[in-house]
C-alpha cells in the first residue's frame, strides 16, 4: 500500500569537489554511509526494502545498488535525462501506478539531504501518509531556524487538525529562495516553512493534479505507461523526456493544487545544499570551526574543514578547506554561493576536466 | 689543497611540513632535487667528490649519504649535537687539519640555500679560494635585492681590490635581522650585503681565529683533536659539544677578526628561510601566485601554494597552502614568521606528535 520513490538523479554541485560527475552528492560517504543510504536505511522501517524505489540516471543505477544491495534491481527507475522533479515524479507515479496499484501510497524523498531526528522523520512520514490516504497532496515543511536565504519556502494557511492528530496546515504557496530581509520577514510572520522537498500522496492522485495542472506532461507519461514492460519502454520515455520542460513538483502542481497539505516537521533537517550548510547539521569547536578529520587551528576560527589528512592552520578565518581524493579546494566562506563558477571554470580546461 | 664542509644539520622548523625532524629542510625534495644534494653537485666541480665532507647529526648519515652516494662515508663528521655553526665549523676544521692538513682551504656551504646561478657561484668561490690562500677569512655577501628583514647583514668598508681582481671589501660587522627602517637604511647606503652564510678559509687560520676570540670552543677542539681516529674520539667529541655555547661563526669569529673579506656575489641566492621566501626563487603566474603543482585560481592573488594534488581556489588572497604526506598546513603569508608557534603547538599534543 505504501511504497517509497527516492529521488537520486541529482549532481549537487555546490558541493564539489565531494560531489563529482562520477559520484554525485547522494553518493557520498558521510561518517562511513552515503547520503543515499542514510535515505533509504531511514524510510525502510516505514514501508520494507521490497517497497523502495530509486530514480536515477542509468550511470548511477549500479553505485546506489551497490550501496544499497537489498533494493530490488527491478525497482531501479531510469530517468532518460534530469528535467527537475515534476517528471521524476511523474515518471515514478505512471510506473507504480501500472506495476502497482494507483491507490499506492508513494513517499518521494531527495537522496541527499541530512535529518538528524529519524525517529521524528518517520512519525511524520507515518501521519503524512494517513492524510495522503484521505488524497491530499502532503509535503513536510521545516520548521526554520534562522532566515536561510538558501532554501525555499512554504507559505501555509488555515489548520487542518482533526481531533488528536498532530498538525497540518492548507498550502497556500511555495516561494523562491528570499533575499535576507525576505527570509527575516517570513521568520518573524510565524506562517513560513523550509521547503523540505518530501511529499507524501497517492500515486493515482499526483497524477490526476498533473493531469490538471501539467497536460504536457500527462500526455508524455501516457505515452510511456502505453510501453511499460515492453522493449520499447526505453526509447519513449527517452523521446518523451527530451521534449518535457525542466519544472519542479513545486510549481508544477503543488502551488496550484488545492489539495496540498504541509506537516511542520523539527527533525535537525538540512539540504546540505553547500558548504557553508554543514555547520547547520555539524558541531563547532570551540573557536566556530566545523572539522571532520584532526584540526590544530592557531588563531583560527570560524572555517569549515573538510579533509582526509589532519590539517593545521595558523592565523586562519572564514575559509572552506575540502581535500578530495585528487584535488585541493580552498575559498571564502563568504564565497559559498559560486561553487557552480568553478564547475563552469574546470568545464573551460581540459587539463582540468577530470576534477569535474 | 681544497675541501668543500657541508653543513648539514640543521632543521629548518620554519619551511614545516616541508621540513620534518626525519627529514630536514635539506634534505627536502626540491624538482626532483634535494637542497643537500644540489648543494654538492654545485660544489663538485670544484673541489671534487672525494673532497666532499658533511656534517650533520648522526641520525642524519644515511640520508646523505643515500642521497649523495658519491660521498666517501668516512667524509661524514659527527655533530654530537647542534651547538649553531662555530663548534660546527670548529669541529670540520680539527678533523680536516688533522686527517689532511693544516692548509687546506676549506669551503664551508650551509646545505639548504637555493643558488639560481650557479656559474657565478662557482666563480666566486674559486676567487674566495684564492683570497683564503693568502691567509685571510673570506665569505660570499649577497647584493641585497631588496629590503628583506628575515636576513641577517653584511656592513663592510674599504675594498681590498688587486689590479685585475674582482671585488673584496674588509668586513667591518655583521648585523642581527633588522626591523624594515633600519634594512631600508642599509638599502640606501649601499655598503651592506646579505649574509650567505658560506665561509672560504685555511683550516689552520679558522683555527688560529678560534684560539684567539673563542678559546672555551678552541680547547674543547683540541680535546678531540687528541682521540680522532681513535674508539674514544666519539664520546670526548659528545662531552665537548654538551658544555660548548650555541654561537654563530659570524659573531664568534668573523665579527671581532681583522682578516675577514667580503665578496660581492650576485647569484640568485636564498635562504629558503621560510614559504614567504619561495617568492625569492620561484617564478609567479600573472596572479601573483606561486604554485609548484597545478593550480585553478579563480580571483585568487599573491597565494603560495606547495601541494602534490592539484589545487583550486576561489576568491583566495595572500594565502600560504602546503600539502605534505601527512598534513596540510595554511596561513596567511602575513603570518609567516610563527611557523615555529606551530611546531611549538604540535609538540604539546600527543596527537599531533607525529607531525613533527
């Protein structure tokens, strides 16, 4: 009845050069498991391995079977080419729906993000899909702890409490990332949430939303659902793919939809989406830096230390220090937001390309 | 009739990680070369091998030797521990006088400088040689390039120039590392040089200086003089050294003689004293950095970056980075002279021992 579709197609280049073309983020090791892995190992307990789903691009499918062995190889879906989350889902609900049964309940979660609280994570998940059972369009959204100018957010309405059950609130829309006077405003509204990118319905109900709010996208999922299981599958939802627009669930149906439910969820929750956001989900010392491996800083305070070999640092503040198997990658903390420039700058060089 | 005395013992603490206590700064790989190894080889024409000694400590023998094989073991002097280069120089010009003869000449080269001009050097010293053979002490002095505060200084007076000779000036005293106001001074004034450290002498008149301004070293000389070659000379040889005061050659002798001349040498010269001097000696990139391996900057200016890995950087500014085996080690280029606040840190921690 409930199935869990892990959405693992991602590059997460803000995070080069521990996410690389070869080894996106979602595959990385942290603290001995990969994002990926911590992803599934937390969503098994609610639904069994049997019932886990991976989307993934065909490059990836034998790194997340491998780690992740007790994943069915058969419940490896390929997206032909990344276009964002809408035809993900979209993709996954058509399968599940035909292999399945539309009544299916599909718990859809990005492989890379970090929740420190699990056992919150999964009484959520577990209201999340009761509510979905009733057809409505759940999503969990972070309770924010500061005005992060690097997420988005959920703008929620009137509750949606029954008696006894813990609450949920009418969506009213998703917003862009905000500039920090935005961001300070949503805080201090109370009404805003952290985009966590988790929904929760039925598989038949996401694709009726589509249907309303997305007909390009029906049409193509139609197109493929004609070909599931045959030998053709493959080459139709490629051609299906090229054509489909890069949109997110988000715009595509959930700000439309009238149907959409928010579960405000405190679960240590991070998108790790740079480097800066690893000091939202790792201990500071006792001079602010956030250090993975040994550290002896002198004078050094505030950096983000993320190596294999010990590091020592003189005089040292504000500074991103990553050692990756092959490369060195040093910058400003202050300087998080243009990692993308320097995936463009290796692009530009071939001596350089194999960093990518 | 000529010799040339590596000095070799010494552990260059502020060029860590670089230099380690296994392996000091001499001893240290420089494009595929050593500073020990390419030492000898500039020396070797003109002295030859066979007249190549070392000293250094003994837990350093074999590293010399492995690293210049050309070197007849029985060369290699004992320091029995390091007392700064007087009784260093002391002790090589006993052994010398003793084992060859009182005449020889004696080159005396600390073994972790950078020479870029190698032909000049060779000149200059074969002139130095000449000098020494009329019983005065000689030394090569640097034109200064610039007002450098981390070296020590060279004042001298009237020339001591025979017709078709190069250039010699009586040396009237060596200075300490002045502050910027007083090396700017002594720019300006044109009668300072820097001090290289290489010495040019008669081992018998280096003896005879020692007698006369530094009798404590001058007796304990003579106390080994007494057991070398024989089972005893190692352990008198210990006894000197323990009571024997750490002082330079410069202040011991050099400073209170009348027979020390000063040639002029224009050779390309550092000390490789810290990472800031590799500035001296390496070429840097339109950005003013100055990288050994491969390096993308992207608004990255005036860094030092020493790594095996290739490195990148984004908005990086005046940043020293060094990459060794076993450690990476960053500091502002301001904070070049605290390196040894490092190693003073690093043995107070257990951990962090082994980086030493």
């Amino acid at each position: 009845m409930t199935v869990a579709v892990v959405m693992a197609g991602g590059r997460g280049e803000r995070l080069w050069p521990l996410s690389r073309s070869y080894r996106p983020k979602q595959f990385v090791s942290w603290k001995g498991n990969s994002f990926f892995r911590a992803t599934v190992d937390r969503i098994t307990p609610v639904v069994g391995a049997e019932n886990i789903y991976v989307v993934t691009q065909k490059k990836y499918k034998e790194l997340a079977l491998k780690q992740a062995p007790f994943i069915p190889p058969s419940n490896v879906i390929i997206e032909p080419q990344g276009k964002n989350t809408a035809p993900c889902i979209g993709l996954a609900a058509v399968i599940i729906s035909t292999l399945k049964s539309p009544e299916e309940i599909m718990i859809v979660l990005p492989a890379d993000h970090f929740i420190g609280d699990e056992r919150t994570f999964q009484k959520l998940i577990r209201f999340a899909c009761r509510l979905a059972s009733d057809d409505f369009l759940v999503t969990l959204g972070i309770t924010p702890l500061y005005p992060n100018t690097g997420y988005g957010y959920i703008h929620y309405g009137e509750s949606h409490q029954k008696e006894g059950e813990m609450e949920a609130f009418k969506v009213l829309n998703f917003t862009e990332k905000p500039d920090l006077e935005t961001a300070r405003k949503y805080l201090k509204e109370g009404t805003y949430l952290w985009n966590s990118g988790i929904f929760v319905w039925k598989a038949k109900v996401i694709l009726e939303e589509i249907e309303k709010y997305m007909p390009d996208l029906y049409r193509g999922l139609m197109k493929i659902k004609e070909k599931i299981g045959t030998p053709q599958e493959k080459e139709v939802a490629s051609k299906v793919f090229k054509n489909l627009e890069s949109i997110s669930i988000d715009y595509g149906v959930m700000e439309k939809t009238d149907r959409a439910l928010v579960i405000p969820a405190d679960m240590k929750w991070s998108d790790v989406g740079s480097w800066v956001a690893l000091e939202e989900i790792l201990e500071k010392d006792e001079q602010g830096n956030v250090v993975l491996n040994k550290h002896l800083g002198i004078d050094t305070q505030n950096c983000i230390i993320w190596t294999r070999k010990p590091v020592v640092t003189l005089g040292v503040k504000n500074l991103v220090v990553v050692e990756a198997d092959d490369v060195i990658f040093l910058m400003p903390k202050s300087h998080n937001q243009r990692v993308r420039s320097v995936i463009e700058a290796l692009k530009r060089q071939e001596e350089f390309k194999k960093l990518l």
